[in-house]
C-alpha cells in the first residue's frame, strides 16, 4: 500500500523507516512545517536525514502530504484534547478522499470518536487504531476478534512512565520527585511529565477502550473519566502496601460503563503488577475467562509496528 | 502473557452455616467440585455468631480461577460468607491513605469512615518517616456487611477529598488479579 504519514515524531519517523520491511511504499511525509513528496515513493532516509539536519524533512507545505497520491494516511501526529486538531481535520480530509486512515493519535478518537465514525460511514475507507491503545500490543484487536459483545470489562497498566515511577519507588524506597527527576534523565519521563503522572495519558486510552466497547451506543470523552494521578503517592503509602503483599499501581479500569483511573492496591505477584515501562490489559470475556496482554506499551518501534499492523489488516481499495 | 493465572494460592474462607446437621458436609461440596484442594477446616461449634450461625474458617489451595468459582458456587448455594482470601468479596478490604493525616485528625477521619457506612477498621498500620507533622501513609483494613464494600469505599473518599488526603483503592471486585 502507498502511504502518507502525517507526524515526524518517533512514531512517525518509525512508521516510515519500517514501512518497506512491511512491503508499503511512503509516498509522503509531513512534519508539522513541511512535507516531502513523490508518488513513486519518497527516500525515507534522505527526508529523516534532512529533518535531524535542518528541522524540517522536506520543502513541501505540509498540506502536500494530504493532497498526495496514497492508500492510506498514518496520522502520528501529537495528541491534542477537546476537538482534536489538527489529527481531526487530517483524518476528515483522507476519509472524504475515501482513503484508509490509520490512527496513532489518540486525540479524534477518545475525544470525538463519534464524529470519526460518523466521517467513516460516509466514506468508502475505513478508520483503523491499534497503536492509541497499549502501543504494540494487540489489545483493540482481540477486543474485535473476540467482539465487544462479550468482552464485559477491560483494566489494566497503560503508562510506562508512571508504572516506572511507582515501580522505583517500591523497589528502591525512593521519593516520587528523586525518581521522576532519574526518569527523566533516563528519557522515560518526559520535561513535562504531567500527562503521564497525572493519568490523562491512561484515561485516554481507556476512553478509546470503552467507545469501542459501548460500540456506539454511549460516546465516551475524557470528560466521562475519573481520572487521579500518582505524583502525590509518598513512598510510606508503597511501604505500607508491601507490607501486606501489596503494591501500587496506576490502574485503568473501563468497566460497568464507567472510565476510571487512579492508583490501586494490586498484589505483589499478581498480573497486573507488571515492573518497569511494561504495560498489561486484562480483558474480561464473557465465556473464556480473563485474558492478559502484556508487553511494550510505547516507543516508536513498538507503536509504529501496531500502526503497520493495521495498514496490513486494510482491505484493498 | 502472564501465568500467573495458574499459580495455585492459598486462600481462607470464612463462613456462617446455620445449625442444622449436614450443612458443613454441603459448605465443602463446592469447594470440592470447584477443584479447591482442602487444606483445614475449623469448625467452631460452641461459638455462636450474633446472628445464630456457626463460624466456620476453611483454609484450601486453588488456582485464582478455580477460586472465583468456589466462591460463586459457594454463594449459588446460599451460603454466608464472611471473608473470602482475596481483596473484596465484599466484606473486608484494605485501603492506603496518604497525606497530613496526623494534622487532619487522624482518628477523627478512622471515626468518620466508621460511622458513615458501619464498617469497622480491624486493622491500622502507620508509617511517617517525615514525622507526624509531614506527609505520612496509613494502611486500613476495613470490614464491611456484605455488600457495603462499595458503600464504605465512598465514605472513604468523601472524607479523603474533605482532609485532602490521598486514597489507594483496592481494585473493584472481580480485579483481585
């Protein structure tokens, strides 16, 4: 498939470089300033190249990059709240055109996803995206395999920063500021952390959860989510936990039509105290039990194969 | 993937069984068919609960799983259960606060909880290594009538938000793993 990626973020520049090991072709690239073009295919390296040199990874407007020749048009550009633009507008344009869109970014799809479907229905070209959820792993796919119909609730550990934090915290007695000051050295927390910390990060993905189980019959916006972060667990409340076989952990629930996040108790060796930037989801299935999905829950690789794995799962246009 | 699903656990089972001959054979039937492995059973008979029953603490061995199952058949079959091993079988939970939790009244706050849903704290462990005048963290083990657990986590955090204290939840029911 021929394809546009809007976003030159790590999981953008991802998507690009891997999207020949996946038999596609990139025929644009956009940052949020410029975009490179050619419909036999751009080189990838030489427009990555230019954007580590010179800021920018073509001399095209980015509009360029909408208006191409493509299948399907990979939105990775950053997450914005309340109507979701730009990545709204760009998922409209690619929709009218009737080409595929797949999402990285999770802003049109927890904040209108509504409106995306609507646009979807419309259009001859379907929405898909795998990647806003738990980056590489296969969570809104097995939902869709096993069909939401009988998926009855999802929960789970969905910020590799904060799981970071709180998993540091526990096994090395630290405070919360020491270890999201090393978090931040280490490049797993970002300068400003606040999205991760503060739950925004996993309320997203867990409203996403739940628009696809309520399968249009409730939106679900940030708005519908209780949302508490970690940044005010002091590391006597991690003592006190481990005490009793316990640990914290910053837990994301979508259950009973109800979004929550917040930090709970869950027992040391259970599931879903997985350790470090890993991330789980635990799905509960009408007739087959509890089913787990652990692994990597960000980075440009990580996402960008669930982007790709999307693109395969596309039909022919 | 984890495997943990299929580690086998010890759990403890607390039961009321009314006093009538053949109800301890019949409370151990669904643990029995639900694959529990049955590890001890302490039958106080000569101690009445208030209510006219007869405690019964069974300790077993079972999979998470096959535990929720016991659990599910136990109730199917109409029998009170007190306390289940796991978080919230809705009668006992344990919750972390955190904040100026000395400052804010500490027992004032553990009375509040108590009084607004009839739970009763049964166990209390405090840790302040800033000293009581900072933040410090407090670990509660409430026990609750059945069913009221939801109730109780409310009163919790109606009071939390008042003192502006943070609270650690238990996972919701069935989220025990």
């Amino acid at each position: 498939m021929k394809l546009a990626v809007l976003g030159a973020g790590a999981v953008g520049r991802s998507v690009a470089e891997l999207a020949a090991d996946y038999g596609h072709t990139v025929t644009a690239l956009a940052d949020s300033s410029s975009a490179v073009v050619d419909a036999d295919g751009i080189d990838v390296a030489d427009a990555l190249a230019t954007k580590d040199e010179e800021g920018t990874v073509g001399t095209d407007a980015p509009q360029a990059a909408l208006d191409a020749d493509y299948d399907a048009l990979v939105e990775a550009t950053p997450t914005t709240l309340g109507d979701a633009q730009p990545g709204f507008g760009h998922v409209e344009a690619a929709l009218e055109r009737d080409r595929h869109v797949v999402l990285a970014n999770k802003g049109p799809v927890a904040e209108r996803y509504a409106d995306v479907r609507a646009l979807e229905r419309e259009s001859a070209s379907e929405v898909l995206f795998e990647a806003t959820v738990g980056g590489a792993m296969p969570v809104l796919s097995t939902i869709a395999d096993f069909d939401p119909e009988h998926i009855t609730a999802a929960r789970g550990v969905l910020n590799g920063t904060a799981n970071f934090i709180l998993s540091r915290m526990a096994a090395e007695g630290l405070g919360y500021e020491h270890v999201l000051a090393e978090a931040q050295d280490l490049g797993v927390a970002e300068a400003d952390p606040t999205f991760d910390v503060e739950g925004t990060d996993a309320a997203l993905k867990c409203v996403i959860v739940a628009n696809v189980l309520a399968q249009g019959d409730r939106e679900y916006t940030l708005d519908d989510a209780e949302v508490e972060g970690i940044s005010s667990i002091p590391g006597s409340a991690l003592e006190l936990a481990q005490e009793d076989g316990h640990t914290v952990r910053l837990i994301g629930e979508v259950a009973d039509g109800d979004v929550r996040v917040g930090p709970r108790l869950v027992p040391e060796n259970a599931a879903l105290s997985v350790s470090g930037t890993r991330n789980i989801v635990q799905l509960e299935t009408e007739h087959a039990g509890r089913l787990n999905i652990s692994g990597r829950g960000a980075g440009g690789p990580e996402t960008a194969s669930a982007v790709l794995a999307d693109v395969g799962r596309l039909p022919e246009r | 993937m984890s495997d943990s699903q299929d580690e086998v656990r010890a759990y403890t089972v607390r039961l009321e069984l009314v006093d009538e001959p053949g109800e301890l054979l019949r409370a151990l039937h669904p643990i029995a068919d639900n694959g529990g492995n049955l590890l001890s059973i302490f039958h106080e008979r000569g101690n009445i609960t208030p209510r006219g029953h007869i405690p019964v603490e069974v300790d077993l061995e079972a999979t998470p799983e096959r535990f929720d199952g016991i659990v599910e058949a136990l109730r199917d079959a109409d029998f009170n259960i007190i306390q289940a091993g796991a978080e919230r079988y809705g009668e006992a939970l344990t919750i972390v606060l955190s904040g100026h939790l000395v400052n804010t009244d500490l027992s004032h706050t553990l009375s509040h909880i108590q009084e607004a849903t009839e739970a009763t704290v049964t166990d209390l462990a405090l840790s302040a290594p800033e000293g009581t005048e900072d933040v410090s963290s407090a670990r509660l083990r409430l026990a609750t009538e059945e069913g009221k657990a939801d109730d109780a986590l409310a009163a919790v955090r109606e009071v939390a938000t008042e003192k502006d204290l943070t609270v650690v939840e238990p996972l919701t029911a069935g989220g025990d793993a």
